[in-house]
C-alpha cells in the first residue's frame, strides 16, 4: 500500500514536470474543419497533439473539403482539412499534405482476372459487362459491390473513372471497407474497391480476396506513397497564409514519423519520410 | 384512504422516473421533427415517396422503396418466425416432459440475449454466401428474412408461451372433460383462447424486426430498389441511416432523419395495436 502510493506519487511528480517543461509557448485553441475524410484522422492527431500540450484544445468540426477551404479563407478557421490538392484557383491558400489516400479494385481470390482497363472497369460498374466472360474472366455473373453514398472511397472512385453514382448497378452497397472484404470473400463473383491499406493488411492476413490491378498499375502502399498510383489523392491541410504559431507546430506534428501508426490506423498511407 | 409519508414520497419519485421517461420520448420525436424539417419544408413530403430514386447529393430522395423493403422483410421474417415461435411454444407447454420443457425454454432465452451484430455476421460468413450459390449475389431480401426470423424468434416463442400459460385452468379441464383429444384441445380451445396475447407478441416482434439495423445491414445488400423476387439486394429505411449517416450534410443529411421519422411512426403504430390488444385481453 505505502509501496504503491509512493509509486503514485514519484509518477504524479514525473508528470507534472514533464508537461510543464513543454507547455511554456504552446497555449490557445485551434478550429479545424472541413473533409470528413481527413476529419476521424486529424481528430486522432489532435488528441495526441492536446496530450503533449494540455494547455491547447484542438476543435474538429466536419462539413466536406469545400467548407473546409472557405472557412481557411475567410478565416472562420484556422485549419481547413480537404481530402485532395489544392485547385488552381485556390493557390492564393497554403495546402500542407499529411497523408494520401488511395483506393484498389478487390476481387476474391479465385477470380481469373488480375488486370482490368479503365474501360472494363466501367462497363463492369455500370452493369454493360454482366458476365466474367466479357472482360476476360471465367464464365459466373458479376456481383458489384459499391460504397454508400458520402464515403470518401466513393467519391474517389467516382471522380477517377468519370461516373456517376447513379450510373453504377451496384449488387451489394457496403458501408466500411471491413463489410466490403467479408462480402466479396463470400462470393466469388464480386468485385469492389477499399482503401488500399486496408485491402493489403487483410491479403496479409490471408483473406481470400486479391487487388486487381486498374490499366496495369499494380496497386500497393508504396505506390501510393511515390504518388506514381493514380486512384489516391492527398489529404491536406489548408491555411490563409505559410503556417505560423500552433497551427505551425500542429501541422509538422501531423506530419511527423511518430503519426504513421495513426494514419495506417485510418487506413491511410504516409507521406514519405 | 390513508397513505404513509413513505408511500408519498414512493410515490412522487415514481411519478417523476415515469416522467422522465415520457419527456425523453417526446424530446427525441421532437429532435427528429426539427432535424428533418428544413428538408420536409425545403423539398417537400411527396418527393420522398414520388421520387424515382434515392441519390441525395444529386437532389433525387425517393424514400418509397426503403419503406417497402423494411415492410417486407419484417414481415417475410414475421412469416417465418411465427409458426415456428408458436409451435416452440405449444411444445414447450403441452407435449414436452418437464425437463425437456425446461431446456428448451432456457436455449430459447438464450438465443434473446444473442447481439444483433452476431447474427449479422454468422449472415454475412454463412448463409449469404449459400444463398450466393444458388442465385448470385446473395445479400437480399431472403438473407434479411431469413436473418430476422431468428432474431425474432425468441420473442415470438417467449410471449407465445406467457400466453398460453394465462389460459385459464378451468378452459382446459372443461375441454378434456368433453373428451377432446389434446390436438383438438389445443387447436380449438387453448390456443383461441391465448389469440390476443400471442398477436401482441407478433406485433412487438414484428416492431423489433422493423427496428433492427446491423444485422440486416451486413446481409441485405442495401441497393435501393423495388425486388422483382426474393433473391435481390434491397435497403431498408435503418440501413439507410446507418450507411450514410457518418458522412452526409445539409439536405443529405436532414433526409435521413426523414427515414428515421418514418421508421418511428411505423413503430409507434405498431405498438399502439399491439398495447390495444393487451388492454383487449385485459378486459375480456
């Protein structure tokens, strides 16, 4: 008992001197907002940022990469979070990438086909090409497995292969990436796409899924990370002008080495270290 | 009538835990009124059930096939569990030895107390892909039927057997003493006489099935669309707000809370036949 509340008390000690030895610049609050793709992310980042820096609050707030951008402009926030580069008419910003996305073609295992063209890709998503057969497989009816409207993933794919969600004759709609796997391990059929870290961490696993690679592009986390991967785009942060202050320091945090288990956590792939 | 200041004070605090209650009902009906009013007002009622298809981001909100695949596969999972609820029940209670009557009523119990997400899952690994092998792509009506069925199950026996055992006494006694054989006896007296008690408990299960989210949601398939035959993907109105909740803005998302409202109004309906019903028995 006495061991233990000597303990508790030489930990208490050890704490306190070690927050306050990095607390003496870092106070305030930061308002973040925007993609909620890179929203569940920063969100983590910002807990292990107010960990190390009690004094500061980090506020996360959601509403797509748009907002995310305009509130960066007009100042509303000190950080805009959007779920791709910068446009060209919004260079007069600051956009400071902390991670990419990127997303693969998944099958299951026995599938016979391992390359699709773009081409192949559409006819397959909007229900022209019903049957294996036409896209070079084994003969067996093709299961579309499609993401539910708003998720990042969909948007991605979308805007990659030039559709529409409403063009796509989805068989199956799935929410996370999880359920999507578990639905094409069970029918060998189907086809669908997932982030790439996530497809890779259950290959790993031994899932019987596979990634199929898109216009001869193998699909892989390196890829992505040399940004030589065309279905991946990054996520950034957004400010009015070059970062100062805490949003300086917050934003080399996210950046760091030490984020790299979060950012795979989110199923995301670092930057380049 | 003399009352004690214990049973006052008793009183008062039970007056005030029903209250509670009451008030958290009627805050929730409003909160879900509030956040789908900017849409009801903005677009209008009728286009959810007159809109051709359901792509919120691109202003098209056609709610009408998700209301009928919840309708459908609660009451295709109804169908199901129903006979075979009832027949558990009047095995349990009329034909099984004391210790088998036991057993089951325990293994019954049981399956209750199984998570929702556990028959979703034992869906999604086993039975989609056997429905897979006989019509592609598995994940449909008939898998959400089917994984409904057993969660409802219990419910269905459970309320089935209390009302069979509120049968009164003096009913059975009269019946073998006429010299009815117990298939007659149990097919024209008993279970007549336990009908009101075990609709209710089909309507509070048939609520349950309306209600249910997660499980239905890894096997359904969740495309929106009116199904031509059982073995096609539909969405119902609670998968709907699950998949797209987390990520849907502005009229998106005040939509969902449309699907909410409609899927409470069904419920509430339900429970209020059901509740009639009870009071019916009640009082006959």
């Amino acid at each position: 008992m006495l061991i233990d509340r000597r303990m508790f008390f030489i930990g208490a000690v050890a704490l306190s001197t070690s927050t306050r030895a990095q607390t003496t610049d870092l106070t305030g609050r930061l308002v973040i907002t925007g993609s909620s793709t890179v929203a569940p992310l920063v969100l983590e980042i910002g807990k292990a940022f107010e960990k190390r820096h009690p004094r500061v609050r980090i506020d996360v707030q959601t509403g797509g990469s748009s907002r995310g951008v305009a509130d960066a402009r007009s100042g509303l926030a000190d950080i805009g979070m959007a779920s791709r580069a910068l446009f060209d008419n919004e260079r007069d910003l600051f956009g400071t990438p902390i991670a990419r996305d990127g997303i693969c073609l998944v099958a299951h295992k026995t599938n016979a086909v391992s390359d699709l063209t773009d081409e192949q890709v559409k006819a397959l998503f909007t229900g022209k090409a019903a049957d294996w057969q036409e896209v070079g497989g084994k003969p067996g009816r093709v299961t579309i497995v499609n993401k539910a409207e708003g998720r990042s993933t969909l948007e991605l794919f979308l805007q990659h292969y030039k559709l529409k969600n409403s063009d796509i004759k989805a068989s199956v709609v799935i929410g996370d990436n999880a359920q999507g796997i578990k639905t094409i391990v069970g029918n060998p059929g189907a086809i669908g796409y997932v982030s790439i870290g996530s497809a890779e961490f259950e290959v790993s696993q031994g899932t019987a899924i596979k990634l199929v690679s898109s216009g001869g592009v193998v699909p892989s986390s390196a890829a992505v990370q040399a940004g030589t991967f065309p279905l991946s785009r990054p996520l950034t942060l957004v400010t009015k002008q070059a970062p100062t202050g805490l949003a300086a320091a917050f934003i080399a945090f996210a950046r760091s080495s030490d984020m790299h288990p979060l950012v795979k956590e989110q199923f995301f792939v670092p930057l380049q270290s | 009538m003399y009352r004690s200041k214990v049973d006052g004070y008793v009183g008062t605090g039970l007056a005030m835990v029903g209250g509670v209650c009451t008030l958290l009902v009627l805050t929730i009906a409003l909160f879900l009124l509030r956040e789908s009013w900017s849409v009801v007002q903005g677009v209008g009622l009728r286009r959810f059930l007159t809109d051709s298809a359901w792509n919120p981001t691109e202003k098209r909100f056609g709610l009408a096939p998700m209301l009928l695949a919840s309708v459908a596969t609660a009451i295709g999972a109804i169908v199901i569990a129903a006979p075979l609820g009832i027949g558990s029940a009047i095995y349990s209670r009329f034909y099984a030895g004391r210790q088998a009557a036991r057993i089951q009523r325990a293994i019954v119990t049981l399956m209750a107390g199984i998570p929702s997400v556990v028959f979703g899952l034992w869906g999604l690994v086993a039975l989609v892909p056997l429905i897979n092998k006989i019509m592609p792509p598995g994940t449909s009506l008939l898998a959400a039927m089917l994984v409904l069925a057993l969660m409802i199950l219990p419910t269905v026996a459970l309320t089935a057997d209390a009302a069979l055992a509120t049968v009164p006494m003096p009913l059975q006694q009269g019946a073998a003493a006429l010299g009815l054989s117990r298939e007659a006896m149990i097919a024209h007296v008993l279970v007549p006489a336990a009908r009101s008690g075990i609709v209710a408990g089909i309507l509070l299960s048939l609520g349950r099935a309306l209600g249910e989210t997660m499980a239905v949601l890894m096997v359904a398939g969740n495309v929106v669309q009116v199904p031509t035959s059982v073995f096609e993907p539909v969405r119902t109105l609670t998968a709907n707000v699950a998949l797209e909740m987390a990520y849907a803005v502005g009229d998106h998302r005040a939509s969902l809370f449309v699907s909410g409202l409609a899927l409470t109004l069904i419920v509430a309906a339900l429970a209020v036949a059901s509740w009639r019903l009870s009071e019916a028995r009640s009082h006959g």
